[in-house]
C-alpha cells in the first residue's frame, strides 16, 4: 500500500510538472545546486557514516569510492545540476512537421515519460542527478538507492524536496523509498499502473533482476567489458597515455578499461612500456603470450576462465595479445563489448572496421573510453549509460527522458 500511495503521488506531481514553465523547473535546479553547498557540512557528516559502515561491512575500495563524497565531489554535483540549467529544455520542442496534401499540419512533439523509477546501488550522487534530469524534462521520480548509501540520500532528498517546495513545485514530484527491504523493489518493478519505465544503476545481476521481474519497460545499461585494442598503426607512446588514463583515472567507473588487446607485431615493443607505466598501479592478468612479454611487470598473473568477462571495477586488468584488428573484434564480440571500447590506430581502414563492427554503445578512435559520460558529452548529466538498442544508447540525458506525441492542427477537418 505505501509503494502504491507513493506511485499515486509520484502520477499527480508528473501531472503537474508537464505543464511546468522552465523557468519553474530551473528555479528548483538553482535551488538545489546552492543548497547542496550551503548544507556540505551535513551531508559529507552522513557520507562518513555510510563510509564507516560500509568499511564494517567489507565493502571492496572500488564500491567504496563509488559511495564516497568529499568537498570536491559535491561541489562537481552541484555544478553539474547548473549545467542542466544552462541546457535546453526539449519539452514542448518539435522533431519535425509537414503539411499534409489534405490541409492538415502534422508535427511530432516532445513530451515526458511521466514516471520514472531508478534502482541503484552505492552511488549517492545519482540521487542528484536522476532528480536533476528529471526535474528538467518534466518527469517525476521513485528513487531507490542501496542499503550502503541511506544517511546520504537521506540529506540529499531533504535538500531537493525543501528546493521543490521553495520554487512552487509538488515535493512528490522526487520520492525516496527509505525501507531497505528488497520485496519494495519487486512490488516497484510491478507498480506498471503509475510507473513508466524503470532505470536500475547496477551490476549484471540488478539488471537481469530487473529484466526478468518487471512488467514495467526496462533500460538496460551500464554493464559491460570495456576494450581497448592497440593496433600495429598505432602511436605508442600517445596509445599509453590513453590505456593509462582509461584504467587508473576512476577504475570503479563503469566506462574504465578492463580489457587491454594488442597487436601481435608491436606488442614486443608496447607490453614491456605497459609493465613498466603500470608499475605499483595495476595488476595484470594476461594469457600466456601476453603474460611472456610482461615478465617485468610486478603484479602479474595468469588469466584464468571468466577473467575476460569481468568487469573489474578495480586496478585490475586483461591482457590478450591478438592476430590482427578482426580477431580483436571477435574477441570483443564473445566478451560482452556493449559499453565503451576503444582502438588507437593511424589506419583509417581499421578504424572504420572497428567502427563498423563493434557493437558497443559508444566507440572511439584514439582517445579513452572515460568520454563516455553525459557531463563529458554535453548533456549536462546522465540518468543511466543505456547498452541496450531500443528507445536510447549510451548516456542518457535530457532528450531521452522524453517521448513524444502526434500533434495534428486543421480547419475543423473531418476524415474523408
């Protein structure tokens, strides 16, 4: 009943904020980026608690820096729910018209989802961003993050629920499920009634959780192996600064390298710089050929089964060493290539093969697969990195918080 009450709720204050002005919306955005910095003090204090009980509990570094706020991170929020202001507001904007022969004029605008229900783990940050997002293009919000973040969410909700207040705007309009109890995330992934889609910020088994369960339509996102494969064209020294930056910048990110192929006839040359740059940095796991041209390296060991399928979310990384630029892509094609992957070459050939045949939602030719953020690509924010095919790919920003409707004006024309 109280999941039901919170979706009635959650349908009202959509209700209302499809016909919000922007500069309501963005009145509540203001609100929240400077309210997010004048109580730093109160929410780094509840961060802290999540931090100590979350080192309690044996969280790994990596879910651990996921979950950790500092000055700098949130400062880095607040700005980023400044640039959502900045951006344009897609609602009530118009993908395309035409006249039709009968006099009628026919156009396609954008309208909200409605609702829209987030499920993530140790990230408080997506609280900000998913209420950030969604203010915006006019949707309302069920959020519910992990167990590992509840004193931070707490305060964060505070400070955007006292924002919808101040600027006019139904306080419903972002909801926070609070009970840690995993049946509220069933019975959310069945509320199809007042729910419009469901975003789950996870690993594999959240997502597949969701898939399986929900009768509410799914994104699927953020999981998957990310690939960078050095081609024999390419520049080395320039290829490791990228391949360092791709792993050791934020390895807990879900954009971070976990798998690094190299061409067979310039991996001599390149594997023993690798060893070397990565050294008191990264492990390594490598198959026998690559492990043979990394013998310097200090935290080395042999690639075991799985280890090509692990997202390692970590300072871990696989080492192969292939034939050529196709069997880089058949490797990547078994090894769940879906998120971001990357080739450095000077080929403009194999960068167009590579291209071409990755799967994946974002791909890049000579630069790291951390571009893939919506900030990064000037979206202002992200809800989710999609890897699915359907409704939107890769990071998802304002324009895929929205759907749209036919709008046909004519003079009183009945249909012939």
């Amino acid at each position: 009943m109280e999941l039901i009450s919170m979706g009635q709720a959650a349908k009202e204050a959509a209700f209302q904020l499809a016909t919000a002005s922007t500069a309501q919306k963005n009145k509540a955005l203001a609100i929240i980026a400077d309210e997010l910095e004048a109580n730093a003090k109160v929410i780094l204090a509840a961060n802290a608690k999540d931090i100590e009980k979350g080192r309690e509990a044996g969280l790994t570094e990596a879910l651990l820096d996921r979950l950790l706020l500092n000055e700098e991170r949130l400062s880095g929020i607040a700005n980023d729910v400044r640039n959502v202001i900045s951006l344009n507001d897609p609602v009530g904007s118009e993908l395309d018209s035409k006249v039709l022969e009968n006099g009628m004029s026919l156009s396609r605008r954008r309208v909200p989802l409605g609702v829209v229900g987030v499920i993530y783990e140790a990230r408080p940050n997506v609280t900000i961003d998913i209420a950030a997002l969604c203010l915006k293009t006019g949707n309302a919000s069920i959020l519910r993050g992990g167990k590992e973040t509840f004193f931070s969410n707490m305060e964060l909700v505070k400070v955007i629920q006292s924002a919808l207040a101040k600027a006019g705007l139904p306080a419903a309009s972002v909801q926070y499920i609070e009970k840690p109890d995993r049946e509220l995330v069933s019975q959310l992934l069945k509320l199809d009634e007042y729910v419009d889609m469901i975003i789950p910020r996870g690993g594999a088994g959240l997502h597949k959780m969701c898939k399986e369960n929900s009768t509410i339509p799914v994104i699927i996102g953020g999981f998957g192996i990310s690939h960078i494969f050095v081609d024999e064209s390419a520049d080395l020294e320039k290829s490791l600064n990228v391949v360092e930056n791709s792993k050791v910048q934020r390895p807990s990110a879900c954009n971070s390298l976990d798998t690094l192929l190299v061409h067979d006839k310039v991996a001599a040359d390149f594997l023993p710089m690798l060893a070397e740059r990565l050294a008191d940095k990264v492990a390594l796991v490598a198959e026998p050929k690559a492990k043979a041209l990394l013998s310097s390296a200090q935290d080395l060991r042999d690639a075991g089964e799985g280890d090509f399928d692990t997202e390692w979310l970590s300072y871990t990384l696989g080492v192969k060493v292939v034939a050529d630029v196709k069997e880089a892509i058949d490797h990547m094609r078994v090894h769940n290539a879906s998120h971001s992957d990357a080739i450095m070459t000077n080929s403009l050939e194999n960068s167009e093969l590579f291209i071409n045949s990755v799967g994946s939602a974002a791909v890049y030719v000579n630069a790291s697969t951390r571009f893939t953020d919506g900030a990064q690509f000037g979206l202002g924010a992200e809800v989710a990195v999609s890897t699915q095919k359907l409704h939107a790919r890769g990071p998802m920003g304002l324009e895929e918080l929205t759907s749209y409707k036919w709008v046909g004006k004519a003079n009183y024309l009945p249909r012939s």
